[in-house]
C-alpha cells in the first residue's frame, strides 16, 4: 500500500467555539486554540481539523459562513490565524480547515445580491424556483426540519435551502461560482494550510429538474449525477497542485460506493467520514429516537468498510464528532465503566485499518451532557425538533429525553480543562452550560493520573507512530460471531499484533486461536492491569482491551 503523511497521521477535531476562551467572553476563540498547542503536541496529535472559523451569523454555528475569506468576530482576526497556523507548524502539527461550499449563509454577499433581483448576475449562484399551484416547488425537506424552500418575497420565487433557511444551498451548475470557490480554498492553501473537511461534499449536485423524492434523496440531492465531475474538476483546480489531506463528509455512501470517491487512481478525495456507524442506533425515521445496537452490526460495517476499500482507498476512523452524542456514552459505558470504556473504544479507533479521528473531550472520557431543561440547549437542529415534535403534541417529557440522548450538544460543552468554576474553559459566563462532572472529569486530574484515558490515548497514538503494522498492515477477523467480543489480527510482512475488545460490562473468556497458541505474547497495551502470561485461554474483564505483539 502506497504511504502517505495523512494515512499515518492521527487528526484532533477542534470545535473553537467550546475549547479555550482566552479573552473571558464565554466563548473560546483561535488565542485559545494557540494556548493549548502544548497541550495537543503533549497528547501526540499531528494534524487538527478546526471546525468553521469564517464570519458568521451563527445560525448553526458557523456552518452559515458569510465571507469565506475574514474570521469570525468572536474567534479573533486573520493575524490570530496566521499566528495560530505558524505556532501548529512550529510543533509539527498541521491545520485542515473546515469547507463549507453546500450552502453559505444568506448573509454572504452573494446571496444578498442574488435575493435583491432576479436579473442580479450573483442569482445564479444559488437555486431559485417558482412555486408549484401556490405550493412548495418540490417536496424536499430540510435536514433541521420543515420544507427545504423558502420564500422570498421581494422576487416571489424560493430558494433552496437542505439545511437551515439561512444556509441557501449554492447552485454548483454555475460556473463562475464553482471558479470562485475555488479560488477562495486556494486564498487558504497558499496561507499554508494542510487539507480540507469538505462538509456534505456529496450534496453539491442536484438532479436537473429537481424531481421530488420518491422513496430516497440518493441521487437527487445526494450523491447527485454531478458529484463526481465537480469533484475531479476540484482535484484537478486545487488539490493536485498541493501536498494535502482532503476528507469529505458523506452521508448516504456506502461502502461499495465509496472508492468511486476515494479510489486511489481516481483523483477526487483521500477519505470520507461515512455514516454507517454513526447511523446504527437511530430509528430510521427519526434519529431522535435510538434503538439498541449490536456488536455484530459494529463488527460488520467495519470488516464491510475494510474489505470493500482494500487496495483501493482510505478509510477515516471516528466514533462521535461535533453533531452526535459522546462516544463513551453511546458505545461505552459512562456510568460504571467509563474509563474501562472509554479507553476499550479507542484501542479499536487506534488499531483499525484507517486514520483516527479525536474529538475533543474524548480524550478525557467526556460525557453527554443530559441537559433536563430545553433552555440549556442552544443547537437549531435540537430546537427546531423540539418545536416540530410539541406542535404535533408530543409529551414534552418525552422530547426531553430524546433531545438528552441524541442532542448535537452533547458534544459541544465546554472542554473540561480543570475543576475550578466553569471547568476553566472561560472566566464568564460560557455561551452554553458546562457538564457538571468537570468537577472530576477534566484535563488538570487527567495529567495527574498515570493510569488516565489521556495517557491511554498518548500511548495509543505513539503506538501507531512506532508500529507500522498498525497503519498499513493487513487485517484478519477472529471469532466473527462473538456477540461480545472484537478481536482481530494485523499482519504486515512477519510482524502481527492481536487485538481483543470485550465490548460489554460481563466478563467473558476468550480463547487464543489454535494458530497462535505458540507464539510469544508480548503486550503493547491494554486497559487493566496484567502480566505477560498468556495461556490457552483469557478472562477479560469489563470492557477489557488487549493489544499484543506476537
Ligand atoms: O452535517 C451534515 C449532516 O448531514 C447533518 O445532517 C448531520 O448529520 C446532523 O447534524 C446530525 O444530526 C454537517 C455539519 O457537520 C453540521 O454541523 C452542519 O450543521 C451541517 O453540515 C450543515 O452545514
Ligand atoms: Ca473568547
């Protein structure tokens, strides 16, 4: 397998706007970021992934973006993110920004200009249509609820909106909007940037005729027919001429589709972040509402994910991120076992075949925040549900709950850094309440602990630094339909290393394979105490993770 800098980089999800307020305005900022570079080197990251730090209304958090080209007020200036970008590279750490190019907000210059006539040259550049019969255009929803059209009246037509009605979809038919985009992630990559996240790459094209949807948006609004030629177009502008890293997120692509985005020969992307996972435990017709998963169901989607891109492409790794719940209280166990598995799910994220992605938090095992009053909310996405569901006369309680399981701000609490007041993420009031178990779980008492999920992670990622086996070694399930247990092995020339997860809060035995029971057991990590003593067979203990050497 050819190697790259990006397939054996382990990247840092930094949400800005809950990691470091350095300036006591309740909300962290780029100065912020610049004054935990340490800390990020001390953990052994080598690339952070900054969430949207370009000017905006805030909509949804800075994934409206009105000047693609200034920073936000409230994160600082453009001298901030030069200083920050230099102070990154100073420490061997890369920066990938985030690319919102779906939609901008209905604040951007653009749009302000296209709503003002139907005859502005800007008005191509966003998706315009007449009213059906006094009715929406088409039946296509919004991902935040209600219709994806909105009115406008000055013109008397609707423009499309997939997201919020502030975040006007572009019209990637157009040309000259294509042409300034790229320009535009140019203006960051001649700054010295590292790569991009390319938010909902594969909604950029929608079917000519904008037909409604029948049973699924895929290839309508979703991996629509363009996709590819805009990608290709894009590699071909921008990131050829680049040693970069691209990852684009990807809702609704398979596993069978995904090399035709990131197949080594086909020049577009060198990963997505897929949804399989993510997706697992939500009620098909609300993710609101989640239904049990089964280790079975985790086991096949990445043995699926790993086989169908073997020799082709690349895989991203991540079990939570800033729009799902807390990964340790979703796959894990927050209350009794929190750090057994908090630390059992990284050794997988961390020895599986593709780049680990760390969200912030995750590395001191932070939890979903379980807000009991909609007031602690502050996400559109959470709000607008619970607007939808009290109209249509659900029980309140009952919102609550799911809103308290499901809520995108669960991961967008303040980073714990300390247990004095507000978890010494800021000195004012935080723009959104902080998780009260920073009074134990924070990054101060985490340094202090030898035997930290922090320390677990540091030994994770220098595992994957001195063992190349864990990058481009090739991988072998053991045991497929254990209900309980993930174990694999990598194989790269004569090196091998064992890995065995027990997934659950049981003890259960696990049996060495016949065709290892020989072999010398050296242990490389693991999250209980234990000797080298290996024999036929092991008791793993809750939520148990082993890593050998064989
Ligand atoms: O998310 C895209 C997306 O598909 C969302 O519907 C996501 O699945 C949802 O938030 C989970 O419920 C991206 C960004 O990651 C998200 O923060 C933005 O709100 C969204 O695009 C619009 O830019
Ligand atoms: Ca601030």
């Amino acid at each position: 397998m050819k190697k790259e800098w990006w397939k054996e980089a382990v990247v840092y999800q930094i949400y800005p706007r809950s990691f470091y307020d350095s300036n006591g305005d309740g909300i962290g900022d780029l100065n912020g970021v610049i004054e935990k570079l340490d800390y990020l080197k001390f953990l052994g990251v080598d690339v952070i992934w900054l969430c949207p730090i370009y000017k905006s209304p805030n909509d949804d958090n800075g994934y409206d973006i009105s000047d693609y080209k200034n920073i936000m007020d409230e994160f600082g200036n453009m001298d901030d993110f030069d200083r920050l970008l230099k102070e990154a590279h100073n420490r061997g750490i890369k920066i990938l920004m985030d690319l919102v190019v779906n939609h901008t907000s209905d604040e951007h210059e653009w749009f302000v200009k296209a709503a003002s006539s139907k005859y502005n040259p800007y008005r191509d550049y966003y998706i315009w249509r007449e009213g059906k019969n006094g009715q929406y255009p088409n039946n296509w929803k919004s991902f935040f609820g209600g219709s994806a059209w909105e009115y406008n009246e000055k013109t008397e037509d609707y423009y499309l909106h997939l997201f919020t009605k502030k975040q006007p979809d572009l019209n990637w038919e157009n040309e000259n909007m294509r042409r300034e985009i790229y320009k535009m992630m140019k203006f960051w990559l001649d700054k010295g940037v590292d790569g991009f996240r390319m938010d909902v790459f594969n909604f950029y094209s929608k079917k000519e005729g904008l037909p409604d949807v029948v049973d699924n948006p895929d290839g309508i609004y979703i991996n629509g027919p363009k996709i590819h030629d805009y990608i290709k177009e894009m590699h071909e502008e921008v990131f050829q001429h680049y040693d970069i890293m691209t990852v684009g997120e990807a809702p609704c692509v398979s596993s069978k589709m995904a090399p035709l985005y990131v197949g080594e020969d086909r020049k577009e992307l060198n990963m997505i972040f897929h949804f399989e996972l993510m997706d697992i435990s939500n009620d098909p017709k609300d993710k609101f509402i989640k239904v049990p998963w089964e280790l079975k169901d985790i086991k096949d989607i990445f043995m699926r994910w790993y086989e169908d891109l073997k020799d082709k492409g690349w895989n991203s790794l991540f079990m939570n991120n800033h729009d799902q719940p807390r990964m340790v209280s979703r796959f894990g166990n927050d209350k009794e076992y929190r750090v057994e598995s908090a630390k059992m799910l990284a050794t997988l994220l961390h020895t599986f075949v593709g780049t680990p992605y760390i969200y912030q938090g995750e590395e001191i095992g932070m939890t979903n925040a379980y807000f009991e009053n909609i007031s602690d909310y502050r996400d559109v996405e959470t709000l607008n549900y619970y607007n939808e569901k009290i109209k249509e006369g659900i029980d309140e309680e009952i919102i609550l709950k799911r809103i308290q399981i499901t809520s995108r701000d669960n991961a967008r609490t303040p980073m714990q850094w300390d247990n004095s007041e507000n978890a010494g993420f800021t000195n004012a009031t935080p723009w959104i309440n902080v998780n009260p178990n920073y009074k134990y779980i924070n990054v101060k008492s985490a340094l202090e602990d030898r035997n930290s999920i922090f320390y677990y992670y540091q030994k994770l990622i220098k595992l994957r630094k001195e063992n190349s086996v864990i990058v481009y070694g090739d991988l072998n399930l053991i045991y497929k339909d254990d209900k309980n247990i993930f174990s694999y092995v990598r194989k790269l020339e004569d090196k091998e290393i064992l890995v065995i997860l027990n997934f659950f809060d049981k003890e259960v035995e696990f049996e060495i394979p016949q065709k290892y029971k020989n072999k010398k057991f050296e242990l490389l990590i693991g999250n209980y105490e234990t000797d080298n003593q290996v024999k036929n067979k092991i008791k793993l203990r809750p939520y148990e993770a082993r890593v050998y050497s064989l």
